[in-house]
C-alpha cells in the first residue's frame, strides 16, 4: 500500500479494541481450560496463571483505552466465573463486570458484550459440553441470568468465533489455529452453537437498545489453480456455515488475520522465505479486505463489525505497518458500498494466547513482574484515528 495516501473513514465509524476474559484477567480457576492448563501431561505450553491481572486492573485499562481517543471496549462475560458450579450463580461476579460497564460509561466508551469468548465452566465441559444434548438451554439460562446488567447496552456477541469451537471441539482439543493443522468440525457442535445462539439473541431481544451477533474466525481462503471446488469443500464447514447463519443477525463479527492457500489436499503450508508473525502465520493484510468481502456476501448483507483483527509481533512499528495496510483494504471494501459500522483491534493488551504468552498481539504491554500497563505507540496512533477518523501512517 501507498504509506503516503491517507483514509477518511464516516464519521459515525467506531474504533475500538477488543480482549477475551480468560486471555487477561487471571485466575480463572473454575474454566476448562485452567483445567486442561494444569492437567498431568497437558499439552499446553504455559499455564495461564494472573494472565494481565485485568480482573483487578480492569479500570486502569478502560482509562488507557479512553484516554487514547478509541470509543468502544469489546470484552467477555466468563460464564465460568458467573456459574461456577450448575445452577450456582454469583451475584457478585454479575456486579464486577456491571462495573466494568459502568466504567467504559464513565470514560465514554461504548462496551460491546462477549457472552462467550472459547471457554467454558468446568462443569459444563464435562457433562460434554457443546455436546450435550441440552447444551442450548444451559447457555441460554446463563444468558437470561446476565441480563439485567445489560440493560443499557447496545452492543452484544453471543460467542465468540463459534467456528474455532466446533473445530477445536468445544475446546478440548486445543486451539491451535494455524490454519494448515485445522481438523474438520463436529456437526453436532455446530448446529448446537447455532441454537445456542439463536436461542441467546431471543433471550436478547428483551434488551431495549440491543444489536446482537456473532463473530466469525475468517480465513481469507485462497484456491491454487484448479482447486477451487476444494476450497469450498474446506471452507463451508469450517468458516461459510455459520456465515451463512449470521444472515440478518443485527451485524456480524469479522475476525480477519490471516490467508489459507487450499490445495487438491487440502492447506497448504506457508512457503519457508514468506514474512511470518509470533503465531506462525503469513503476514497478510489484505485478509481483513478480503474477509469484509466474502462475509458481505455470504451473510447476504449483514451490517459487518470488524471485531478482531491484529498482528503479533515483538516490533510495534510493523503491528502499525500490518494495521495500516489491513484498514486501507478495509476502506476500500467500504468504497464498493459494504456497509461496516467499525473497527476493534486486537488486543488492547499482550495477552494469554492459548498456551503461551510469546505472542504479543497488544497495543498496550505490561511488566512481568508488577502489572504496570506499558502503552506502545501503535496505541497512541489507532488513537489518533479514532480521533480523526482519518487512516495516515506516521
Ligand atoms: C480469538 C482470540 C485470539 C486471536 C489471535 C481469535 O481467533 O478470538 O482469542 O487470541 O484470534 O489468535
């Protein structure tokens, strides 16, 4: 991309960034996966332990964010902390994230509500989890208990990339997501997450100002010569089928990161001279203009939110690089009439990446030792966007 043009984006356009509870807040002791971190043989890599201690700092990070000039948080409810045992709700646990509410209010941030970001309660998982043959209503009962701390709130994602759970199996497979070792899903998962979901934006529709959807893992599949009816064949289970279930949700999440390149045998590994991030994945921009597109279409119009979409990197100038050519894709996309109603990077912190803390998708870093919050510069320029509404790169 050209560094010197600039983007103007609408005035109405949001900006923001997203996290997931159990990546920042710590000690999410009655999850799956704090289970699964601290089993014998675990092939986990590293436990997820005070993560970014964001279940105490959480104020300190909506200032960060407000202060930066972005305008909406994304963050996760963790059902495993509001219903530790079956039918055991804490009311305390609904009054800490009603204050993290509270809190984005008072710095003027607009909240956007995760119900479920990948993990679940110990318990639930081991009834079977997404395989339980009532796993729908279990959500569902969850939903309708937090809803009263949601009475303001706007925005609301039922799950999280519900097609990385129905391939990682509800998670009890690991979450592992270069593309190239992605297993087929589970039917069964996935037609249950799509109940689940529908059954949750019902519950929803309670709210008065509510917009509800979910958010789709996008892979920015790409055909080699000849291979394009195998690429359908990999991608509608595993991304297009529940695309097609966001048509005429409120929005959909597009979570864009990375390409796919699909061969008569399916993934193709990423070639050894190409530019790779911390995860092991291409360096891709365009995959964000390229998802907005394919998701345009598939979800027949649906109103798109970008809800995800970062780079992890160690150097914070090529994460400004990586941002700066995924929004010009971006724009361009909006150009030929997509309507998308904002932007969230992730992360707004170094987080808990599914087994390690090696990957660094935040725009704010913190030290190992005390928690001090740590703001990069690619922070202070998302900032000034949001400010602007215009995309310039420094
Ligand atoms: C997930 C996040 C994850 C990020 C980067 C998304 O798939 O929603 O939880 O950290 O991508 O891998």
């Amino acid at each position: 991309m050209n560094q010197e043009q600039e983007y103007r984006f609408p005035d109405n356009f949001i900006w923001g960034a997203s996290t997931a509870a159990h990546q920042i807040e710590g000690n999410n002791i009655g999850s799956d996966w704090w289970a699964r971190e601290h089993a014998e043989n675990t092939d986990i890599h590293e436990p997820s332990g005070d993560a970014a201690d964001s279940y105490n700092r959480y104020e300190e990070d909506i200032r960060i964010l407000a202060e930066s000039g972005l305008r909406m948080y994304r963050f996760s409810l963790e059902w495993a902390r509001i219903e530790p045992e079956q039918g055991c709700f804490s009311k305390a646990q609904l009054l800490h994230y009603r204050k993290m509410i509270d809190i984005c209010k008072e710095y003027g941030v607009e909240p956007m509500i995760t119900l479920n970001h990948m993990t679940l309660p110990l318990w639930f998982a081991q009834q079977g989890g997404w395989l339980k043959p009532d796993a729908d209503a279990y959500f569902a009962r969850y939903v309708e208990y937090v809803l009263p701390i949601l009475h303001d709130v706007v925005w609301v994602c039922t799950f999280n990339e519900p097609n990385m759970v129905a391939l990682t199996r509800g998670g009890t497979e690991g979450t592992d997501f270069v593309a190239s070792s992605l297993p087929a899903p589970d039917p069964k998962i996935s037609e249950m997450l799509v109940k689940a979901h529908r059954k949750a934006r019902n519950v929803l529709t309670a709210l008065p100002k509510v917009k509800s959807g979910w958010t789709i893992a996008c892979q920015a599949f790409h055909a080699m010569p000849g291979c394009e009816s195998e690429m359908e064949e990999y991608q509608y289970p595993r991304e297009d089928f529940f695309t097609e279930a966001a048509a005429g949700d409120d929005f959909v999440g597009v979570q864009a990161y990375l390409r796919t390149f699909i061969g008569k045998d399916g993934p193709v590994p990423v070639a050894d001279e190409v530019e790779r991030t911390l995860t092991g994945w291409e360096y891709f921009p365009p995959a964000l203009g390229i998802a907005v597109r394919h998701t345009w279409e598939v979800a027949r119009q649906t109103p798109i939110f970008v809800t995800e979409n970062g780079l992890a990197s160690t150097d914070d100038s090529r994460r400004i690089d990586y941002t700066f050519d995924a929004l010009a894709g971006l724009h361009s996309a909006m150009e030929e009439g997509i309507d998308v109603l904002g932007y969230l990077h992730w992360s707004l912190l170094d987080n808990y990446e599914w087994g390690s803390f090696t990957p660094t998708f935040g725009l704010v870093g913190w030290d190992k030792d005390t928690f001090e919050r740590l703001p990069k510069p690619s922070l202070e320029w998302l900032g000034e966007i949001s400010k602007k509404g215009v995309v310039s790169h420094p």
